[in-house]
C-alpha cells in the first residue's frame, strides 16, 4: 500500500465497520511511512469516518 489515499479507499470498501488500531496495523504492514503519516483514530469513528478523516487531511484540511 504505497500511500494514504490507497489506505482510504481501502477502508472505503467496508465504511461502516468500526475503525481500529488493529485495521489500521494489517492495512499498513510493510509501509511504516504510511502508518506514521495516518491520523489519530477519533473514539468511535467507522472506517468511512476515519477514510474521510484521511482524505481531509490529504487535502490540507485540519481539525
């Protein structure tokens, strides 16, 4: 998975599945610089808010 945008369509495929650290670790095996450029997981966020999260922030956009 070479970066961030492949990581949110990946999570994409099942938004409404709780996000976990566990999700983000098997998405990112091998792309420790993926994994180190990846948002906090907001408490209670599915993987469609935690995508979009993603997304945002690629964008410049910040909380």
């Amino acid at each position: 998975m070479p970066g961030l945008t492949e990581l949110a369509d990946a999570l994409s495929e099942r938004p409404e599945e709780l996000m976990t650290l566990g999700v983000l670790f098997g998405l990112t095996v091998g792309e420790p610089a993926v994994l180190k450029q990846a948002p906090a997981i907001p408490e209670g966020a599915t993987r469609g808010e935690y995508a979009a999260l993603v997304r945002l922030i690629q964008m410049g956009v910040t909380p």
